[in-house]
C-alpha cells in the first residue's frame, strides 16, 4: 500500500466559509431627520433606502507560503471585498479567515495623504508599513527610483495631489515593495505603470515569494495574472468559482467571458 504524501507547505491564509455582508445607503436613507432615525432603531425597523449587499458567499481557500495568487472575476464578483477581509478591514458576517502575521493590503496600510510632498508620503507610508525611520532613511533613494515618478521632473518635492492617479499607485506600491510583507495583497496597482515599471514590480513580487511571502494580486489583465502568479481564484457574484493553476483558471474565466453577451 503507497504511503500518502504529507504536505510540507506552510499555510498563511486559511479561509474557511467566508461570507461578507455588508450595506449600502440608497437615496431615501437620511429622510426623516435624526427622531426618526433614533425611533426606528429603538424599534428595531430597517431604514428606508438601505441595501443588504452578500457580497462574498462561503468562499473557502488555503494559501501557502512562496506563492503568487491572481484574483479574477468581473465587476462586483467580491475580489476586493475578499482582499479586505482577510486584511481584517471588512468584517465578516459567516466563516472564519486565519493568517500568519498582518496581511497588507496596497494602499490602505501605506494610505498617502493628498496635501503633502511625496517626499512625506515616503515617510507616513512607510511608517504605516510598520518600517522604522532609519529603515525608510535607508530606503528612501530607493523608493523614489523604483517608483519612476522623478522621471519628468522633481515631483516628489510636490504635493500628492498634484499626481496623477497612476503615479500615485506607483508611489504606494513602492512603499509597501520596500518591505518584506508575510501577506502582501495588490488591487490592480500593476496596471497603472508603463511596461517597465510592471516588469520591475514583478522582480519585486518574486523576491519576495522567494523569501516565503504570499502575494495576492486582484487584476483585469488576465495577462498579468498569468506572467505574476502561478495560481488563480476565479470569484463569481461572491462565489469562488475556480481555484488552480493560474494558466487554467484563467484559460476558462476567458472562454466564459467570451460566451458571456455582457463580457467582463
């Protein structure tokens, strides 16, 4: 009788049941004023305009460490809500998510403030990376050049809102690239750079899957997910459709995409 295999591999996200509940405000929720807002709480009524969304429905998975995970699905399928799940942002109605350390979630943990330099932003971003001042002193030059906006002038000496919205992603993803994350979790930060930068943000992603982190990227570019990741969950109305191997799992979201009237 063969002995069975033991599985060596080291989890970092277990996610077992999952769902996600959450609401939404319509146009007649604030009608009434505050009494009645405060009467129908004391009597338990729903409030007028309010939408129950179940955006993530029993999702289960395992990730492991050293692995590359490409979210897939269309528009509203729950790909990010799931993402802020497991980063303990969303609460989660059913189920359970495990993780080992504090998952990371690209551009919320290195959250940039509008009003100041980029040069600023490096600092409070790494910062809230958990890096110390001397590891982002260390970094800096580092960061900036990795981001590429400096390219066409001084713009890290500019306040953030004078970027536009795909040198800001890239300024984020430079922050949390300057860190090794246990859990990185990237929404679509790759397809805001030119063909350069995304080729740099994948060395990243494999350094640091080398060093047995876990990378999960939520993207529209099936390509992408096919040149970064080698494994892919396909989300389907909250539902976890598919789960494999990046090159299959992606192969069939595009033949049901094509089949599909309404397309991605």
């Amino acid at each position: 009788m063969a002995e069975a295999k033991t599985d060596t591999r080291v989890p970092t996200v277990i996610a077992d049941g999952v769902h996600v509940i959450y609401k939404v405000h319509g146009t007649g929720a604030r009608k009434g004023g505050a009494t009645a807002a405060l009467s129908r709480i004391f009597s338990r009524r729903p409030t007028p305009g309010m939408t129950e969304v179940h955006a993530v429905k029993g999702v289960s998975f395992t990730a492991y460490e050293g692995e590359a995970i490409g979210l897939i699905g269309s528009n509203g399928s729950g790909k990010s809500t799931l993402l802020k799940a497991v980063a303990g942002l969303q609460p989660v109605a059913r189920g359970r998510i495990f993780s080992h350390g504090q998952p990371s979630l690209l551009g919320v943990n290195a959250a940039l403030m509008n009003d100041l330099t980029g040069e600023r932003n490096v600092i409070l971003g790494g910062l809230a990376m958990g890096m110390s001042r001397q590891q982002i002193h260390e970094r800096y030059q580092e960061i900036v050049d990795f981001s590429g906006i400096n390219e066409k002038g001084d713009f890290i000496s500019l306040p953030m809102h004078t970027y536009s919205s795909g040198m800001g992603a890239r300024l984020r993803f430079s922050i949390a690239a300057a860190k090794d994350h246990d859990v990185l979790m990237i929404d679509e930060a790759l397809a805001t750079g030119d063909a350069a930068f995304q080729r740099r943000s994948q060395a990243r992603i494999e350094e640091l899957r080398e060093r047995a982190g876990t990378v999960f990227l939520v993207s529209h570019a099936i390509n992408t997910v096919r040149e970064t990741c080698d494994r892919a969950i396909w989300l389907d109305s909250g539902v976890l459709r598919m789960d494999g191997p990046a090159d299959e799992v992606c192969a069939a979201y595009e033949k049901s995409t094509r089949s599909s009237p309404a397309g991605v």
